[in-house]
C-alpha cells in the first residue's frame, strides 16, 4: 500500500529531520562537543563574562572540543584541553569536583614541572609562553613531579588560576580532548 502524496511528503520531512537530530546528537556525543567557559582561568586566551570575577569580555566564549583526539594520538605539551576535575579539585570551590575544567597541558608525564618568579620550567628547561600576559603571571614558586598515565595543567591567567599547582595531576582517562576552536561570539572565532 502507498501513502498518499500529501502525506508522503511530511513522512519525508519528519525522517530527514529525525536523521539530522540523531547525527547531530551523535557528533556531539562520539566526535565533538562543545563547552562554554564559566571562569577566568584561561584569561585572555579563553574569555569568560562580566561580571564574573577577573573576565574581560561581555559574553563567555564557546570552544568546540575534539572527543576522538586522544584514542588517535597522545596529549601534547600547550594543548588547551576540556576534563573531568579529579576530587581534588574541591579545594578551589564547592562543586568543581567532577565538573569539567579548561587549562593548558604544560607537563606530561615523568615531568619535573618547576614555577619560580611567575615563569615555568620542565625539567629545567624554561618553557616559552607567549600566551600568558605578564601582568597574569604568578610570583609564587614551587615544583611539582608528573607521575605516569598524569597530566599538569595550568591556567594562563596564571593569578587567578586553581590548577595543578593547588590539586595536582589530572589522569590520562579523565582527559575529554583538546579544544579545536573557538566559535562564538563571531567576532571571537579562532583555531587552537
């Protein structure tokens, strides 16, 4: 039996939009998601709204994140990358443990990451970061050992950051992917 045209025609306007929803909902779940920034951790790289405390723009920015990236390929050192919070995380505020962070990857495992005057070794090797504003930086000093299957992170407003420097290392299975582009508001759209 055939359906008649009228009602052919809305069959075929009702599976195409089914279709288009459901691979949109895959992308989203398997390929890749997106994320918004909610603090200024990531100032002025990733902007966040006022009035939050230390943002700079009018509107949060929203980054759009590879979740296939790392089962293709290994973490890289300056990558920003979205995961999961470890428990740790709970001593920069209530509820961040478990929610979703942004920061830059800065030591892979095995590293020996060292903070002295606001600037960052690995190793003892000092690493270029033309991406932190030196009024960001941080004046404080430490050093932090990486352990195997963990990543640092930091924040690039280096003053205003609760990262690794206070929680520790973000293991390897906690790691969603790293973040392709920026792409809203308009006027803020970038690759990364």
């Amino acid at each position: 039996m055939r359906i008649p045209q009228p009602w052919r025609r809305l069959v075929d306007w009702i599976v195409s939009i089914a279709l288009a929803i459901g691979f949109v909902l895959a992308f989203e779940t398997e390929v890749a998601k997106p994320y918004r920034i909610p603090s200024s951790s990531m100032e002025p790289t990733l902007h966040c709204a006022r009035p939050g405390a230390w943002c700079l723009a009018g509107s949060n920015d929203r980054v759009l994140v590879n979740r296939l990236a790392y089962d293709l390929e290994s973490p890289r050192r300056g990558q920003i990358v979205v995961f999961t919070a470890p428990p740790t995380t709970a001593k920069c505020g209530p509820g961040d443990s478990g929610s979703t962070f942004v920061k830059r990857l800065i030591g892979l495992p095995g590293d020996t990451v060292s903070e002295r005057n606001g600037f960052i070794s690995i190793d003892g090797k000092p690493l270029a970061e033309p991406y932190v504003d030196p009024a960001l930086r941080d004046r404080e000093s430490g050093t932090w050992h990486v352990p195997a299957g963990h990543y640092f992170f930091l924040g690039d407003d280096r003053i205003h950051s609760c990262d690794s420097r206070v929680w520790g290392s973000v293991p390897r299975h906690s790691l969603i992917g790293p973040v392709l582009l920026t792409y809203w508001p308009p006027g803020r759209i970038s690759l990364h």
